[in-house]
C-alpha cells in the first residue's frame, strides 16, 4: 500500500470519527432532551414510566397507548351522556313551556275567578243589606202588629166583653120576639089572602141597632162585629145558637151589601159566636163594632 492510498484512510477515519462524534453528540442531545421532555411520565399515576431511556420509551408507547384508548372511549361515553342529557334538556324545556303555557292560561281563569267572585261578593254583600233592611221592616211590622193586638185586646176586657155579650142578649131576646111574631103574622096574612099586607116585614128594621136582627126569605142575620182578632183571624159576632148559628156552618159576610168574604163557625154559645176568617176574604174590613150581615153558603140557617 502506498503512502498516498494510507493517507486517504487515515483521513476518511478521521473524518468517520468525527462524524461519528457529532451524531453521538447530536443523539445525545436529543435523547437529553428526550428525557427531559418525558420526566413528567415516570411520577404520572396512569402512566409510571420506567426512568431509563429504553424502557421509558416502551412504557410510554404502552401505557400512553392505552391510556389514550380508554380517554377515546370515555370521551364517546360522555359524548354519548351529553347528547341524552341535551335530548333530556330540550324535552325539559318543551315540557317547561307547556307548563308555563299552562300557567298563564290558568292565570287567566284565575283572573276571571276572582272577578266573578268580587262580583258575587258585591251581589251577597247587596242581598244581605236588603236582607237586613227587611228583616228590619219586618220587625217594625211584628212590632207594630203586637201593639194593634196589644190595643185590640185593651178595648175589651172580660167584664166590658161579658156586659156587651148581656147587652146584645138582653136587646136580642125583645127584638127576636117582636120580629118572630111580626114575621109570622105577615106570612099568615101572605098565605091566607095571596097577597102582601100593607106593613112592612120587619117593624124593627134599623141598621144602627146594637144587636142582631132576623130577616126572612131569604134567610140572614144581621149582627155586630165584637172583637177581630188580624193575627189569628179569628171574629167574635154578637150572635149564637139561640139565632140558628151552628158549629162548622159556612156563612157569607156582607157589609152595606158588600161582599167581604167568608167565615166558617169555629164555636157558639147562646149569643156569642166566633168564627174563622176564610182565605181570600178582606180581612181589613173587618172592624170592630161594624154591623154586618152574615148569609149562610147553604141558602139556610139551622133550625133550632
């Protein structure tokens, strides 16, 4: 070999060496850096790399591969979870406007409850003021029909009734007699000679007597009113069973010819009787003292 080509070897060596020295160096540098840059993984807790070089780099391919793996399929997981949560969500919030939908509607009828009970409170507070008003009248009225009872009761006290009812008899029993005997003298001369005589039926015929007084064809009796009680719609007439006046007998009340009503005999003694004021009669004119002629409804009074 000649000193030329040994020169040559020499130096492609050396140039070898050197460039052996830079890579190892630059290899190195970036295994340092390497290491370094991947410290962190050997005190990870997922990922425990190994602190040599090689076997760091095993670990972190391994484990690192793994622990990505895991990540991705937990991440499509939570994907998963987060889409049914935002379906959930969305139906929450459909189901959220519904009910507030809801809400306003039943605020509505709320509103409209609430006026129709201001106005039913206004028309319960208007009833009851008128409630309370008549209530009001109506115990005026009581009142006042307690002191009209109170007055009606005064004007005849048991001895002044017992006088009046012996007033009436005693004028009864004479005028009776007189009118009975007249009556049946007029009806004899009627019947004996088909004609009327020339006096009257009645020579007692006077309106303002203070008692009864009998009329004939058609059967009635005039009386006078002795006591009206409007409360219990009872009247006392100044005549009884000794004038044809019987217990349940129906009479037609007539005063100055006018119709007033009817009464039905609820008890008679000789010459007091009183009787029940029969619906739909006047009872206003009824009066104390009025003189008034009662009608049987049977066209006849009983015979005693």
């Amino acid at each position: 070999m000649n000193k030329s080509l040994n020169l040559a070897l020499r130096i492609l060596g050396l140039l070898v060496a050197i460039a052996a020295c830079a890579f190892a160096y630059l290899l190195k540098g970036k295994i340092d850096a390497g290491m370094s840059a991947t410290a962190w993984t050997t005190t990870d807790p997922e990922i425990l790399a190994n602190k040599e070089y090689d076997q760091r780099m095993k670990d972190i391919g391994k484990n690192v591969k793994t622990l990505l793996e895991t990540k991705r399929t937990r991440i499509s997981e939570l994907e998963g979870t987060v889409k049914d949560r935002d379906a959930e969500i969305a139906d929450k919030k459909n189901k959220i406007e519904a009910l507030n939908a809801n809400v306003a509607s039943l605020e509505g009828e709320k509103a409209e409850l609430t006026r129709k009970r201001d106005e039913l409170t206004t028309e319960l507070s208007d009833a009851t003021s008128k409630k309370e008003s008549l209530t009001t009248e109506l115990s005026s009225a009581k009142e006042e029909l307690v002191k009209e009872k109170e007055k009606s009761a005064s004007m005849f006290t048991k001895e002044q009734l017992d006088a009046e009812i012996q007033k009436t008899t005693k004028a009864e029993e004479s005028r009776l007699s007189v009118t009975q005997k007249y009556a049946q003298l007029y009806n004899y001369t009627v019947n004996s000679t088909g004609t009327k005589p020339p006096y009257p039926r009645d020579p007692l015929n006077d309106t303002t007597a203070e008692s009864l007084q009998v009329e004939f064809a058609p059967e009635t009796i005039k009386t006078r009113i002795v006591l009206v009680d409007v409360e219990s719609g009872l009247v006392s007439f100044s005549v009884g069973d000794s004038s044809g006046i019987k217990n349940q007998a129906l009479f037609k009340v007539l005063l100055n010819g006018k119709d007033i009503g009817k009464v039905r005999v609820e008890s008679v003694q000789d010459n007091l009787s009183t009787a029940q004021i029969l619906i739909d009669s006047n009872v206003s004119e009824f009066a104390n003292g009025e003189v008034v002629t009662l009608e049987p409804v049977s066209g006849k009074l009983a015979n005693n």
